[in-house]
C-alpha cells in the first residue's frame, strides 16, 4: 500500500509540473530605452504573441485574452506559428484572435507552420475578416499621437524567398529616416534585419529551447541544435533591439520544461 501511494504522489506531482509548466502563463515585462522613437510614442505598450500552435488556455481562450487586456497595449504582435500542421485547429486560434482585435490593433506575420500546411489563403482570409492587419513582405504606417512609425512584416523563408529579398520588398517605399518595427517569426537572423536598417524587432520560433536549464538556457531548438542561441529575451544587434518570444505552445514536442507559456509585454521609451 505504502508502494502504492508513493506511485500515485509520484505521478500527481508529475501532472501538477506539467501543468505549470505548459498552462501557467507567464508575462515577461521590459521596458526598452529607444534613441531614435518620436518622442510622441513615448510609453507606446506592445503585446506580443508568438507560436500559439492552437494551444488552449481556459475556455475560449479567456485566461490568454484576459491576459492580454490588463496590460492595456496599444499595439498586438502575432508572431508566427498562430496554428499548428501537426493539429490544425484555426477555429480554436481565432477564439484568441477575436479577444485581441477587441483590445488593440493586431497584427500578424506567416511563421513555417502556416506556410507549410499551404492553407495561407484560408488563415490570412479569417484574420483580415477579424480585422487583424496581416503584414505579408509589406510596410503599414501606424500613428499615434500625432507621430508616425512603419510596422513592417515578412513571411518565412519557407515561402521560398529568402529572409534578405523579402525585406527588400517589404521596405521598397519605406522612408529610411522613419522608425521602423519588424514582425517576423525567425530569431536566427537578427544580423539580417538590423542590416535592413530595422530598429526594434520581434520574432519567436525557437520556443525558448523548448526545454530550459538552469545557466545554461534553451536545450534544443526546432533544427535539433543544442544550447542554441536566439531563443528569448532582448538581444542588440548593432542598432537593432531584438525581442525573442519563448512563445505559447508546441508542436511536435508536446512539454515544456521550465519554460512557462510567454506573454511579451514591451514598453517604449523615447532618450
């Protein structure tokens, strides 16, 4: 009996990590010191949300949601990875997307997962119907207290263009003395993005390492490299910052491990 009850606490610990560790939504708060924002858009607040893979947290989605709206953003990332090829399931997503259009202006970037279940048109198509600004290779101006910045976004290269032509496109009518945000899904090329003379970035896809060590960080990343680099937090590359999301959910490795579920939450301050 005693071998018994020491099996059965074993195993309700197991599920209690589990648990925390894939439901317990944590938010990580920066505040970044930004020489070249409008002074107009100082204080401007960002939420980003990055590879969801149609992860579920509470009933439609209202314990994300609920996170989101009591930081009171101004402005919604959605970095890629929004749903899962393994477990398409766009309905249970856009439950989250319908809570964020409510809360701010949204908008949303391709991460490989969209472009390799080749559903793009149906997902862009729901999101744009939301009112989410779908951000495709192109440049949105976006105003805020009488100041303007660029947002701009990109595919994955997994569309075919390399991360390098992509930006070219998406910067083509871009005045270079305006500040400019980039959404994109891949961490890896922070040097490529602050060459495009991208300000501030933002992307996910290594999910924080999957599973994180204590000094040493992310274990694995998603090409099986271990101890990879980009995998959270705020990395400068030249006059880039670079915000890294650990992201929301998974895919074909269905446990994080210390590696809560990430809420990117941004404040911008002009010097």
């Amino acid at each position: 009996m005693k071998k018994l009850i020491k099996i059965i606490g074993a195993l309700v610990v197991l599920f209690v990590f589990y648990i925390a560790n894939n439901q317990w939504l944590q938010l990580s708060k920066h505040t970044l010191q930004v020489k070249t924002l409008p002074k107009e858009m100082n204080g401007l607040t960002i939420v980003q949300i990055s590879d969801l893979h149609d992860a579920k947290f509470g009933r439609h989605q209202q314990r994300l949601i609920e996170q989101v709206k009591k930081q009171k953003p101004d402005l919604i990332f959605l970095t890629g990875d929004l749903i899962d090829r393994n477990n398409y399931k766009l309905g249970r997503s856009l439950e989250a997307v319908d809570g964020f259009t409510k809360i701010a202006p949204t908008y949303f970037v391709d991460g490989n997962h969209e472009i390799s279940i080749n559903r793009v048109k149906e997902i862009h198509t729901a999101l744009q119907k939301r009112g989410v600004h779908v951000l495709n290779n192109e440049a949105e101006t976006f105003y805020y207290n009488g100041a303007r910045i660029q947002l701009i976004g990109i595919s994955d290269p997994l569309s075919g263009e390399t991360t390098e032509d992509m930006l070219a496109k998406a910067l083509v009518n871009v005045p270079q003395d305006q500040f400019k945000i980039l959404l994109a899904h891949r961490s890896e090329f922070g040097e490529k993005y602050a060459q495009a003379g991208i300000d501030l970035a933002y992307t996910g896809h290594a999910h924080g390492g999957q599973i994180r060590l204590p000094f040493l960080g992310g274990l694995v990343d998603h090409d099986a490299s271990l101890l990879p680099k980009h995998t959270e937090g705020i990395e400068q590359v030249e006059q880039l910052q670079h915000v890294i999301s650990r992201g929301l959910g998974n895919s074909l490795f269905p446990l994080r491990v210390f590696n809560r579920p990430e809420i990117v939450v941004t404040t911008l301050e002009s010097k």
